[in-house]
C-alpha cells in the first residue's frame, strides 16, 4: 500500500510539473484536428472505429508525458503510424489480406516504402486513402526525427565545443572527481556550459555526464592542443581540481605558456586552482604575489579549508563564551588540519583572553606538546577512541571527528555522544547515504552530533563567485 501511495504522489508532483505541456498538447492537437478537417474531408477509409480509436489515442497520449518528454515525439509519430496503418491496410487494401500481411505493409511504411494494396493491378493510386496517409506521412516524419536525432546526437559533441569554441561562455573543469563533481552539478543546475577534461573516464562517468549535457574531453595534461581544443580562449571561468597538486601546477603554468606562445589575451574572468598541501599552496600564493604575474586572474584555494572557513565564521561564538575551550581533534587528515588551522585564526582574531588548548589524536611517531597544541599518538584501528579520550582525564569542551571514512566517523560519534552527552561532537561527511544516515540519528534521538558542513557546500557558483564576477555587457 505505502509503494502504492509513493507511486501516486510521485505521479501526481509530476503532473503539476508538466501541466503546461500537457495543455499545450490538447491546444495544438485541437488546431491540427481543425485544419485537417478543412483542408483534407474525411473519406471512407475513416469510419466509425478507426475514428473512435484514434479520438481515444489522442486523449490518453499525454500519460506517455509523465514518463518521458525526451521521447515523447517518437512514441507519438510511432504509435499513430501504427494503429492508423495496420487499421488501412487490413480493412481497406484491394484484396483481404492477413494480419500478418497488414503487420508487414506497416512496418514497410518506417521505410519510407508504401506498398501498393489498393488497386487491382497494383498501380499507384492518384489518390491514397486518408487513413493510410496519415500512416505514411507519420511513419516517414518518424523515420526522419530519428534518423536526425542520430546524426545530431552523434556529432552533439563537435557541434558544442565548436560552440564553446566560436561563442564561449563556458567553465571548463580539469579531471574528474569527487570535488569537481559537486561543481558541475551546481553549474549544471544553473544551465551554464561546463567542458570536463580528464585522461580517464569510466562509462558510467560519461554516461552520467552527457546526460547531464557536460561534454566530455579525454585527453592527457601533456596534450598540446588542449587548450585550444576546449576554448579557453573564450571561456567564462577555468577550474583545476587534479588529485595531485602537481599536475594542477603543470596546467597552470603550460595555460600560461599557451597564451604567450599564441600571442592572445585570455578573458575567463577567473582560473580557480585547489591545492591540497599547506606547502604547496602558501608557495604558489607567495609566487603569484612577488615573482610571476599571470596573464590571468588565479585564485588558489583549498576546498577544506574553505569549509573550515565557513564553519568557524558561523560558531565564532564559541570564542565569545567565557570559559575557557579545549577542543579534541580525532584525525589529523586534510580537513582535521584546516580545522586546527582555522580554528587558530579565529581565535586570535577574536582578540579573546579565554585559554584555548586543542589535544589532536592521529598516527604520531610520539608525544609532543607545543604551545597550546597537544599531539597524542593514536590508532583507530588497534585502539579504542573511547579507552584513548578516558587515559587523557581532560574536560573536552568540543570535539571534531575528522577520520578518513565517514561511516567511522558517525559510528565513532554516536558512541562517543553517549559518553559526552553534553559536549557537541562535530563531524565531517563526503558520502550522501551517510549524511543522509546523520540527519535521521540527530532528529530521532537528542544527541548532541553535528555537521562540519560539506566539500558540496563550498563548490558552487554562489559561494566561489563564479557568476559574479562576469562583466556586464
């Protein structure tokens, strides 16, 4: 029963989403109907049945709308040919064929090839009966659609880069990934043109992708006509999001030898690059601001600590309180050290006199200690989180859980919000089902498990100022 209700609400929200089509539908149906009956008067070949049937087709067809729209077209010019087809040449051919017969005179008709059923000696008719015109004449536009969407569809591709190439307007996206996934989908929902260049791509990634009407370019990093091929030079923004810091570097400094190298001045209003390495990225910032200035605008960032940015920058409050903090940090991955180091900044922005400690549980060679940071060797997989946190005999008055799998992240949580009920545990999460996992275990039960906010809250247009920054024409 409850599969049955879903079923009907689902049907019932796309109904209200296509109404419109729907009434577009029934109004040009309506002026077809009447043109028709003016320019070409029904004869005998539309009697009584053929007439209710074809009457009946046309009412119900817009079911087929809340299944598909892509189709819809072909199902219609199909299904009319069909019916008013096999109907003509089973009851209205010169001699009484067989139904098997009449089923192979239809399916001629997708051919573009009427077979001649309707004279004596097999001579074409001056005139074909009006059932069997209409069959031909939507079995030749059905086959013409079809044959068009195939070529189209076939060199869908080359017509968008060369779009992107003459027109521009476009974001292009270097290799694929968890995070740039999450921007495509924005920009996508924002209808903007995204081009993804990668070496690699599995065929569920393509398929998903051309769906979503990404094109899709697979070629190396190395490939010198890359940048030319994907219209950098009239694109709208360039974003770099390579696994390794490296080959991000790499397209960043063979971009700018492209644009010398052709002489042309590029006019993306932005090139974002993610670096993952602390290292890496103050280097390159530091090298953008004294020594290299591109031809371009750069702007580097990381997608964790822009997360950790937007977290504290929405719990500055903790710093305001008056007793003094001391956060535990379990994991010392990507994301854990831009918590720490985010959470420094504010701190002494805040300009506070409370005392602030932060103990950081990880895969330490030993203990240390400097300033108010506290570094305690720990293992998740040999050692209980929940045994670690008691040996220390501190007062926590946070906690992060920055582990590498989200699923450990929640089970660790949910067991620690058992110890520490009073104290906010916050996590991070990349996978959706888990997140989804989070929600139902924090509003079900009064544990006091919270959200660090998501790498997809980051990416989007809105967020990095993508459409923004465009001039205005």
């Amino acid at each position: 029963m409850k599969i049955v209700t879903k079923w009907v609400i689902k049907l019932r929200v796309k109904f209200k989403s296509i109404k419109h089509i729907i009434i577009l539908y029934y109004v040009i149906i309506s002026l077809a109907f009447l043109l028709f009956t003016y320019f070409a008067p029904f004869d005998t070949s539309m009697d009584r049945t053929i007439s209710i049937i074809l009457c009946f087709y046309l009412l119900v067809f817009p079911v087929v709308f809340l299944y598909t729209l892509r189709y819809a077209l072909h199902i219609f010019l199909f299904s009319l040919a069909f019916i008013s087809g096999f109907y003509g040449f089973y009851h209205h051919s010169f001699d009484n064929h067989s139904i098997s017969n009449a089923l192979y005179f239809t399916f001629r008709l997708y051919l573009l090839d009427l077979a001649d059923v309707f004279t004596q000696d097999g001579s074409s008719p001056i005139r074909y009966p009006l059932l069997l015109e209409i069959a031909r004449w939507s079995a030749a536009s059905y086959t013409i659609t079809t044959i068009f969407i195939a070529m189209y569809r076939t060199l869908e591709k080359r017509i968008s880069l060369f779009i992107a190439q003459s027109i521009g307007k476009h974001h292009i996206i270097f290799s694929y990934n968890e995070k740039s996934h999450y921007l495509i989908q924005d920009l996508h929902a924002n209808n903007e043109r995204v081009i993804v260049v990668d070496d690699t791509f599995t065929p569920e990634t393509q398929n998903m992708l051309e769906q979503m009407k990404v094109i899709v370019i697979q070629a190396s990093i190395n490939d010198e006509d890359i940048f030319q091929v994907c219209g950098a030079e009239k694109a709208e923004t360039i974003s770099l999001f390579h696994e390794k810091d490296q080959e991000s570097l790499y397209v960043l400094m063979n971009l700018e030898k492209y644009a010398r190298h052709k002489n042309i001045q590029l006019t993306f209003t932005k090139l974002l690059i993610h670096i993952e390495d602390n290292r890496y990225k103050t280097e390159l910032i530091s090298f953008l601001e004294k020594v290299e200035h591109f031809s371009f605008p750069v702007e580097v960032i990381n997608v964790y600590e822009e997360v950790s940015k937007r977290f504290w920058k929405q719990h500055q409050y903790i710093f305001k309180q008056q007793k003094d903090i001391h956060v535990l940090i379990v994991g010392y991955n990507s994301f854990g050290k831009q918590i720490v180091s985010e959470a420094e900044k504010t701190h002494h922005h805040s300009m506070t006199n409370q005392k602030f400690t932060m103990t950081i549980l990880d895969k330490f060679p030993e203990y240390s200690q400097l300033d108010h940071q506290e570094k305690v060797p720990f293992n998740i997989e040999k050692e209980s989180l929940k045994t670690v946190i008691r040996e220390q005999r501190k007062v926590f008055t946070h906690i992060f859980i920055c582990l590498d799998e989200d699923y450990i992240d929640l089970m660790e949580g949910i067991e620690l919000s058992e110890i520490f009920s009073d104290t906010p545990i916050f996590m991070n999460f990349t996978d959706e089902s888990i997140e989804q996992t989070f929600m139902i275990a924090t509003t079900q039960t009064k544990k006091s498990l919270y959200s660090t906010g998501t790498i997809e809250d980051v990416l989007t247009i809105d967020y990095l100022n993508i459409l923004n920054s465009r001039s205005p024409n």
